[in-house]
C-alpha cells in the first residue's frame, strides 16, 4: 500500500508554472502581473502604483468640506455629508499614515488607497512597492465601469497577491452588476468612520447588532468617545436604541455576557478561557444581495489554542461558509459548481480583507458540520456541511511595524491589547510547521498539520529543551517492521504531577492526551521511574513528530493538555459493530445467540428509559432524573448564565428545569405538563431514528502501550479507577478472561478482535486505560481499523453473551489502491519542490496555501461511500465477501485522504462501481432507515432469523415496545388536574379583590385600571404573536417587548398615591411568605418597574387570575409567578426548619441534580432504577456520522 511519490506534477516544459499577480484594478483577471505576496502584505504599504509615496488629502480630524469633524459623542453624523465624505478618495497609502486610537483627533473614513492604472503593472519582484489598499465606496457610487473598478466599491480594502497559474487563468472573470465576482466584494461588512478609534470589542457588537437588525453598519452616526457610555455594555446598548436613527425601532440581539464583554476592553482573555471571534457567511437569496450575508456570533468565551496564547484571540477569526464540494459529479451544473467553487476560494485567497478596521487574511481550512433543528419535526433534522476558515490579523489600522527586522512579535504582546505588531502569513506559517525545515513532508500533509496549532487544549507545564527525550519508534522484528507504538510515548511521574497540579486535579492521570510543539499524541507515565527523584522529562517518538520544530519558544515547549482518562462508565453499542458481530458468530446457532444478546440488552434500555419518561410525567424527581440523564441530547448553550426569553428561559428543556425547581408538578401545571410531554414525543421519535444499545458490560477506554514489554500479543490488561458496578459485575479489573476489543469505524470483520485480558501487578498503576502490548508482528491498534496510540479510544466488551458467540476474522491482504490507478495524489509536490521553484519562502508559502485550500476544498466522498457500503452489504453481500473488502479498503483510504493528499472525484467512484466492483450505482436504502415496514411486508415466525439484523432490531424489537409505552402515556394523561386553577399563584390577587370589596376606592381603580392594562397587552400579544413561529425572530422580539410593557405597568390611581396603598407593602401574604427579603423602596424604584419588588409579584398574581390558562401570562409573568410558587412551597410546615435556596444566574447554570438522590426519591414513587440510561444517541461531540473520533487532524 505504501508507495514513493512521484516527482513529477505542476510543471510545464520542463519548469514550474509561473505565478501570475494580479492587481486590485484588475480582480482576478489572468492579464495581471504583479508579483505581491500575500504572506507578505503587512510589509511597509508606503507607495502607490507609480512607486510614489502617497499623501493624505484631507488632514486628519478636517473633512472635505475644510470643517473639523469633532463634535459631541452624541451629535448624529449628518447622512448627506457622510455620504459626501465616504464617495471622496481620502488616500491613505500606508498604514502607519492612519492616525492611531490614540489619536486625539477625528480621522475622516480611514480608507487607504493607492491609484492603480494598466499602465502600472510592472512586475516587481521581491518588492512590496504595489501593495496598496483599495478605497471602499458606497455601493450606489456612481462610476464608469473601469473607475467602478480601480476605485472599488467593495466593502474591504483588497490587497492583491499572487495566485497560481491554474486558477487565475481558467475562467474569465464577470464584473457584471449582479455577478458572483460582484456580489463577492459586498460580503464583510463595513468600518465606520466614526469607529475607527473604539475597542474591538465595541466595533463587534455595534457591527452584529447592524448584521442583526438587517442595517447597514457604515451608516451608524454616533461618534465613539473613550468613556463608560460606550465601555459599558447596558449603557452602550441603551445608546443604540435611542439615540442612534439606524437601530430606532429595531430590536437588538441578545447581549454577550458581562463576563466576555469586560474580558474584550482588557486582555480578549480570562484566566482559562479567551474571547473568540465567529462569524457565519450564508448565501444569500437575491442576486442583488452580497452573495453571503454576514451573521456575527456573541463575543464568547472558549478554550484557547496555541495560536491564540501566541498572538492574541483578537488576531484570530473563524469564519464558516457553506461547503463548496460539488453536489454533482458531471454535466453543465457540475461545471458551474467548480467554476463557482474556484472563484471563491480566488476571493478568499487573492487578497486579505479589511474588516473591524483590520486586514484578515486566510491562512487554514477544514470541512465541518452542524445541526439543523426541526423544532416541530425532530426526525427531519440534519447536518447542514460548512467550510471552516481561519483568518489571521496581518495588519489594522493601530498596528504597528516591527523595531527588528525579521523578528516575530515577542510574547508579552498579547497581554496589550493596544499592542499589535505587523506580521507576514509567512512569519505564521514559519512559526507554526517550519516549512523551510519540514521540506520533505508533502503539501496537503504538512497543511494538514496547521490544525495542531489549533487544537483546544489546555497549557499546563513548560519545559526546558535539555528535558526533552527524541527517541526511535519501537518496531517489530524483521521482515515486519511495523511500528508498535505510533502516536504515544511517555513522561516522567514527577511531571505527570505536575500536570495534574495545573489541571487543578486531585489524582494524578496514568496518562495524557496531548500536543508538545510539534508532537501530538499520548504520553504515560513511566512505570519505572521514582517520582521522589523530582526529575522531569518527557520522551517524543518519532512518529509523535508531525514536523521538524527547534523547540526554543516557551510555547512550543508547554505541554497542552487536550483530555485524560476518567472513570469508566459503560458505553452503548455502535451501530456498525452490529453486523460484525452477527457474521463472527461461526454458526447458526451462535448467530441466533448473538441476535439474542443484542436484543436482550436494546428491550432492557428501552423498558428503563421508558418507564422513568413515563414517570416523569407524574413526579418531579423522576422529571429531574430523566432530565439529566437525557441532558446531552439536548441543545448546549455557551452562555455562562441560563438565558430567558421573556418570563422563562429560552429553551424548553430549561423551562422545565426551571419550573421543576420552583416547585411547579407536571401533574398540576397545564405548560408543565405540555412541555414534558412534547419532549417524551421528542425522545420517542428520536428514539425510532437514531438508537444505540448500551451494554452494561462494555465501555470505552484510552489506548496505551506497555513500554514495559510484559504483555503477550494477543494480550490485553484494564484495570479501574474504582468499582465499575453494573448488573452482573461488579470489580476494579479484568482478569483471565475473553474479551471484545474495537474502534470506529469499524468495517472489516478483522475490526473487532477477541483477545485475553490478563492482570499483572506490573500494570495495575494504569488506571481507566485499556493496555495493548508491544510484542508481536503487528500492532493491535492498527489491526482495529487502522488505529494508533495518539487518542484513539477502544471499545471494550466483556459480556459473555457476546464474546463467547465471537470469532475472529484474518485481516484482510493490503491493497494498493494508488497502484493500481483507483486513486491518484492530488500533488506530488513537497515542501522543498516550492522553495525550489519559488523565489522565496513568502511565495512558497502562497503556493502552499492555495494548494492546500483548494485540496481541502473539494470534499470528501467518505459519506456518501459509506453510505453506499452499508447499503451494498444489507442488500445481500456478506460484509466478509471481496467486493465488500474492496469497499472497505477505499473507506479506510478515504479516512486519511486530508493528510494523504490523495484525489477520488464522483466519476472515480462511478469508474470503481462499473470496472473494479461491476455492481449497481445506485442501491435502495435499508429499510431500517425508514419509519415502518412497507404495506405488502408480512412479519411471521422466520422474521426472527431471515430478516436483517438491524431490521429485526427495530421493527421487530424496538418500535413495538415505544409505540406500546407512548399509547399507555397517552392514556395516562387525563388533563383535568393540570387545567385546575393553582390557588398559590392566585393569592396575592385575591388580596386585592378583598380589600376592593370590603370598600376601598383606591382598590377597586387600582385592579379597574391594572385589569384594563393587562387586556390591552393580551390584545396586542395575539394581534402580534399570531402564525409567528417560536423561532422567528419577530416572535423573540416582540416577547421580549411585550415582557418590558408588562414591566412598566406601575400602580395607578386617579390621583396620587395615597396612604392606603402602603398597605401593599403589608399584605398578610408577603409577611407569612417572604417576610423582609423582598422590599419596596419606592425612592430607589420610582416607577414600580424592578422584577421582583412587591409590585411585580402582585402583578403577576392578576395577569395569571385574569388568564390562567394562556401562554401568554407565563411568557410574560413566569419569573414572578416561579417565584410565589417556590416561596409558598418552601413556607409550608413540613419545610419549617428549611429556606429556600437562592442562586446567582452563572451559578445557576452549573446545577445538575445528584443521580443517586433523585433516582432514590423517584424510586421511592416506582418511577425508576438507580443504573445508568441504557440507550443514549450518539455523542456527537466526540464521533462523527461513521462512528470515527473527532480529532483535530
């Protein structure tokens, strides 16, 4: 399989491609001719096209018109002469010529410019004299076609760079009005003038709030002044509501957490976590319109990577866009969709892009994915593909150059927010994977290994060069030769300490997953080392080094922490270890017993999940207990607080959450009891898409080596951290036993392998780990799917029902698929062949680049071939049977095709279907993967053997037993408890209809003019809230507007307050509930407007009497009504010697409910067991669609 790549590739007549530059004045077109790098664009930006240093023509802080442009933060620019002043070319042909944030005077638009004319294209090698920034226009400037385009009416400033031969001269560009070239220039939203000296902070959230409200955000006319209206968040927002004309009347997105936006005026980082900079392109609908429209994520916070500690997150941005793999694979669409695919990535590459008053420029890409809800179909939800870019800040309009030449900025930077040094794409690149010393690693490969630069992970210790141990991999004996410890070495005990003291853990970890500079992979301790010798080392392996690093930066030197092993709890069963399982079992007989086993453990999940969603419906323990159990399936917030739309939180499993803890019962709480039964009708039907069985015997263990060498092959040990207690086991090792051992994806039979778990006291220092021995011919990760020892996570399995009807399978022979021409290298170029070829390491790097976002951006077909697989052996070919071998190879191929650089199109795999395989193109799908069983399928006596396994599972096992217990929710569900009206929430009205009875005048016009307040606001929630979908933004927008009315309610008499109305801060209710913690102070709150003053809860007390029974009194109300609730709750007299708890809203957000006390309480009620969920969906946060680990790489 291994072959030498070939030499050849990317020359014509005998000599590299050249490279064509292209110039601002001309997009794209293949007639340019400069040579400016784009790794080099942040080099002195001085002269103009003619190689004359430019000028400014207008001072600083004095407009065209000759007037000074200082005036009060608060005097709105004036349109027209904004207008006037952003048509007019204010060039400023070199960065350092924009006056800095410092600056105590007034800029006018800071648009660096440089005229560019044909006559202007002389080539200038290893020069940056043409490198110029582009004026930004309004787009309704009128221009001739060419003005139109030396004086560019795009939204960034370009800055051009050369681009490889290949993609600059196959299509001819269009500058028609509506073309994609066109729309393309339109897309990053534009800096206003009067933002140029604000934080970064500041200039996102006033750009997402304009991204948001669907505004232009070069028209805002307020002027930023250094001050607290603008540094803080409320105050800010405030500003924008009322005094800015471009967001009056519109309603802004959700602030970021006060947290985030003070961590954004400072460092851009807390003392774990750092700021992140996101942003989502979606295509937009009109041909008029940019051809992606900007959505800008809330300032959040995220664990740092390497490049963050490094430079600053504010240099970072990551940008997602919808994935430009072609959906056909031939024909005029197929066309268009490259040739569309191909000028996006020359707009993403040919220049850097001017956005929050910096130049971004692209520097790494790699697919992603992510969910797309049906909030009223579950089953109909999905993956929508994206491309995620990663932008990195070479200049802005305060950065500075260096006072060395050639010098990156030094590391102290980063805590000086205000401090930013000019820098190269080449200088990041050098840093990151040394490609002028990592020469002979193929291009697509070493692109790939930028992602190890941004691994999350966490910085714990740095070492010193002299601890460092380059070792040689372990192999097998000849003539083998196979490495038997790929991807993991070890470190000293003492060290291992020390980790865990930065990780704040207690324990010390056996091992760590990690990243060092430029190695990845596992590190364990050393099991003969003495720990009280204080001596510190760690040993790197050659296959742990993914480039030649010289390990002198102390970040290259910190060892990052990206997980370690912890307590193992039992796992579910993956869906393509089914199969597998099935065809091991060596007779019918055992098939059948194998069949038995799985089916066994799906109906008991099933039963357990069941019956506690049953009881859920009935008892709140049971509620809390199902909720946490399920909590993973549900959506997770990055927010550091539970966020509220209205009155109760935005997201129903939170409202239920909420409303649980304040003591409301599903029993008696008509939304309660709404809420949780639309999620059992969501776990039931997500429960007949999507399945796993978990075992109770199995779990999913780290992968390490015994370095000591005292493991037989075919040898395994694990032992556990503490007791691993489940039905029928109950131990902290394995011993003397048979055992299953895999790793997704598996598709060979040889994936799954049965092996001997044995305990040596030697090893029983490894904790929660699975050890795999380093004798034999071959390693046995490697025999699982092609695993290694850098992360990889094996399942486990020791339930003798399995095992014992399990055998294993001979590997399959190795194939050469690139032999024998199925597959072919998308290059053959490595890293030196560039320099070679290129006049410098800044235009090897371009070509670098380039070719590594046009690799990257073609897509895999790993999806859809796996798809196919699957189809292929459910339709009668034994997955052991050679076409499916074959297939499997390709899969395993396709795995690695990122770091391999290897090419499969459609019409490959059209051609592999036809010659090599000579099967169908297009097979039905299986028929599990549909809803039920088609009409004219009958269900007998030898459905149990004849049909597919998987089939059986679902149709004959799982769907009748969830249809069973949804029929008996439903018949438990009799609605008149919950309908009734609940006395608690009522009383504080009722107070008020005494006293009105009993004669008073000032209360019959209070609740007379309170009850006509609350029928206005009802009248207006249903004339505005109709046919609006929960998810739309006007719904959210006006609930949160309709809440703040209700707010505003405030007590109102014909005349003044009177004596009488202090008697609302003396109801009998407040003293025997709440007695002082809630008080009145109406010269703090003047118009009555807090949310839990005596008021508010008086308030809500009515809006519910008045309608009890309507959403609208619970989005509006329900903080309030929670909190009567749980003070009437929490006064009863069996609570008398308790309180109830009050928690800050961040504190909030960490509480989940203690298992073990909530499964009691619920059993207690007949509502559960104290065991784990026995199915849970797949984790799709740790595996992707095939079952495979997600990994950086």
């Amino acid at each position: 399989m291994n072959q030498t790549p070939k030499r050849a590739g990317g020359r014509r007549n005998g000599r590299l491609e050249e490279a064509t530059t292209l110039s601002p004045l001309q997009h794209f077109t293949h007639e340019a001719c400069y040579d400016v790098n784009m790794s080099d664009v942040a080099a002195p930006l001085g002269t103009n096209g003619f190689g004359q240093r430019g000028r400014y023509q207008a001072s600083p802080g004095v407009g065209r018109s000759g007037r000074s442009s200082k005036r009060a933060s608060d005097e709105p620019l004036d349109h027209e002469r904004r207008r006037m002043i952003t048509r007019t070319a204010h060039q400023y042909d070199d960065l350092d010529d924009i006056p800095h944030r410092s600056s105590p005077c007034k800029s006018p638009l800071v648009t660096p410019n440089t005229s560019f004319t044909s006559k202007s294209t002389a080539t200038t090698r290893g020069s940056f004299a043409n490198t110029s920034f582009s004026t930004r226009y309004e787009s309704e400037t009128s221009l001739s076609s060419q003005e139109s385009l030396s004086q560019s009416s795009s939204y960034q400033k370009d800055v051009p760079i050369t681009l490889p031969d290949r993609l600059s001269g196959t299509v001819q560009p269009n500058k028609q009005p509506h073309s994609l070239e066109k729309r393309l220039e339109h897309v990053w939203p534009k800096l206003p003038e009067s933002l140029n000296h604000a934080p970064l902070g500041v200039v996102w959230e006033i750009t997402r709030a304009a991204a948001h409200c669907g505004v232009d955000v070069g028209e805002f006319d307020l002027m930023y002044e250094p001050n607290d209206a603008w540094h803080d968040q409320k105050k800010l927002r405030a500003q924008l509501a009322t005094r800015s004309e471009l967001f009056r009347g519109k309603g802004l997105p959700p602030q970021s957490s006060d947290a985030v936006w003070a961590a954004s005026l400072e460092s851009f980082k807390s003392d774990t976590k750092v700021v992140v900079l996101s942003i989502e392109f979606n295509q937009a609908g009109k041909p008029s319109e940019p051809f992606y429209i900007a959505k800008l994520d809330p300032l959040h916070f995220r664990l740092g990577h390497r490049l963050d500690r490094r430079w600053g997150s504010d240099r970072l941005l990551e940008v997602t866009i919808p994935t430009l793999a072609p959906s056909k694979s031939f024909g005029l669409e197929a066309d268009r969709e490259r040739e569309r695919s191909k000028t996006i990535i020359r707009w993403l590459c040919g220049q850097a892009h001017y956005f929050l008053g910096r130049m971004w420029a692209p520097f790494f890409t790699r697919p992603t994915k992510k969910p797309i809800k049906d909030v009223r179909e579950p089953e109909k939800s999905g993956d929508q593909y994206l491309e995620q870019i990663y932008f990195f800040a070479i200049d802005g309009n305060s950065f500075v150059g260096s006072s060395i030449p050639n010098r990156v900025p030094l590391q102290e930077e980063v805590e000086k927010l205000q401090e930013r040094t000019k820098m190269t794409l080449s200088e990041l690149f050098e840093w990151s994977i040394s490609g002028s010393q990592s020469g002979k690693q193929r291009v697509p490969k070493l692109f790939s290994r930028l992602a190890l630069n941004l691994s999350r992970t966490v910085p714990t210790v740095t070492l010193k060069h002299e601890q460092i141990r380059f070792k040689e991999d372990i192999v097998s004996a000849k003539p083998f030769k196979k490495v038997m410890n790929d991807g993991i070495g070890r470190i000293s005990r003492s060290l291992a300490s020390k980790i865990a003291a930065k990780l704040g853990l207690t324990v010390t970890p056996c091992a760590y997953q990690a990243r060092f500079g430029s190695a990845k992979g596992m590190w364990v301790i050393d099991l003969g080392d003495d720990k009280s010798n204080e001596n510190d080392w760690i040993e790197l392996y050659e296959s742990q080094i993914k480039w030649k690093c010289n390990f002198e930066d102390p970040q290259h030197l910190t060892f990052e922490v990206k997980s370690w092993p912890r307590k193992l709890v039992s796992n579910a069963l993956n869906q393509q270890f089914i199969p597998i399982l099935e065809t091991q079992a060596p007779s019918a007989e055992k098939k059948l017993a194998m069949r038995d086993a799985v089916a066994k453990h799906l109906v008991r999940g099933l039963q357990d999940d069941l019956d506690l969603a049953k009881a859920a419906l009935n008892n709140s323990a049971a509620l809390s207990l199902w909720m946490e159990k399920n909590a993973r399936n549900f959506e997770q917030l990055d927010e550091a607080f539970v966020p509220f739309l209205g009155g109760l939180p935005d997201q129903n499993e939170r409202r239920i959450s909420y409303l649980v803890d304040c003591g409301f019962q599903p029993q008696s709480n008509w939304l309660l009891r709404e809420m949780v039964n639309q999620l059992v009708d969501k776990r039931t039907n997500l429960l007949k898409k999507k399945w796993n069985i978990q075992v109770p015997c199995s779990t999913t263990a780290l992968i390490v080596v015994d370095f000591e060498g005292v493991l037989k092959p075919n040898e395994v040990h694990l032992s556990f951290s503490s007791n691993f207690e489940v039905e029928g086991f109950s131990d902290t090792l394995l011993e003397e036993r048979d055992i299953l051992v895999a790793r997704s994806p598996s598709h060979f039979p040889s994936d799954i392998q049965k092996v001997k778990v044995v305990s040596l006291p030697h090893l029983r220092k490894l904790k929660d780990v699975i050890v795999f021995p380093k004798t034999g011919h071959r390693a046995l990760a490697d025999l699982l799917s092609g695993g290694d020892y850098d992360g990889d996570r094996a399942w486990v399995c020791w339930d003798p029902d399995i095992v014992d009807n399990f055998e294993n399978a001979i590997p399959p022979l190795d194939y050469d698929f690139l032999r024998d021409g199925i597959l072919r290298e998308a290059t053959t170029f490595e890293f030196e062949d560039l320099q070679r070829n290129c006049d410098n390491l800044s235009k090897a790097y371009d070509e670098f680049r380039m070719t590594g976002f046009e690799f990257s951006m073609k897509g895999s077909l790993l999806g859809m071939c796996t798809k196919y697989k699957e189809r292929f052996c459910y339709h009668g070919n034994p997955i052991n049977g050679e076409n499916a071998i074959l297939l499997s190879v390709l899969l395993s191929y396709l795995v690695d095709q990122a770091k391999s650089g290897i090419e499969f199109a459609k019409d490959d795999w059209t051609r592999f279907l036809r010659t090599r395989l000579r099967v169908p193109l297009n097979l039905p799908n299986p028929l599990y993967d549909g809803d039920c069983l088609p009409s004219n399928y009958k269900l007998d006596e030898l459905s149990r053997t004849g049909m597919h396994i998987l089939d059986y599972l679902k149709f004959c096992v799982a769907l009748p037993q969830i249809d069973q217990v949804r029929k008996e929710i439903k018949e438990s569900m009799p609605e008149d408890g919950s309908k009734a009206i609940d006395t608690d929430l009522t009383q504080l009205a009722m107070e008020i209809d005494l006293r009105a009875d009993q004669g008073s005048k000032d209360f019959k016009i209070l609740r007379k003019n309170l009850q006509a307040d609350l029928i206005s606001l009802k009248e207006e929630w249903s004339l505005t809230t109709a046919q609006q979908s929960y998810d739309s933004m006007r719904y959210r927008l006006m609930v949160e507007t309709l809440h703040d009315k209700w707010l505003q309610i405030s007590p109102t008499l014909d005349s003044p307050l009177t004596p009488e109305l202090d008697l609302l801060l003396n109801f009998n209710w407040f003293s025997a509930h709440c007695a002082s913690f809630l008080s009145q102070d109406n010269a703090v709150d003047p118009g009555w407007v807090s949310p839990y003053n005596k008021w508010a809860l008086i308030k809500a007390s009515w809006t519910y009497k008045m309608f009890p029974h309507q959403k609208f009194t619970w989005n509006i109300a329900g903080k309030q009504l929670a909190t009567i609730k749980c003070l009437v709750v929490s006064s009863s007299p069996a609570l008398r010697h308790t309180a109830p708890g009050f928690v800050t809203p961040w504190q909030y957000n960490l509480l989940r409910p203690d298992k073990k006390i909530a499964a009691r309480m619920a059993m207690l009620t007949g509502a559960g067991r104290e065991d784990e969920s026995v199915l849970a969906l797949d984790e799709v946060t740790d595996y992707d669609d095939f079952g495979g680990l997600i990994d950086d790489l």
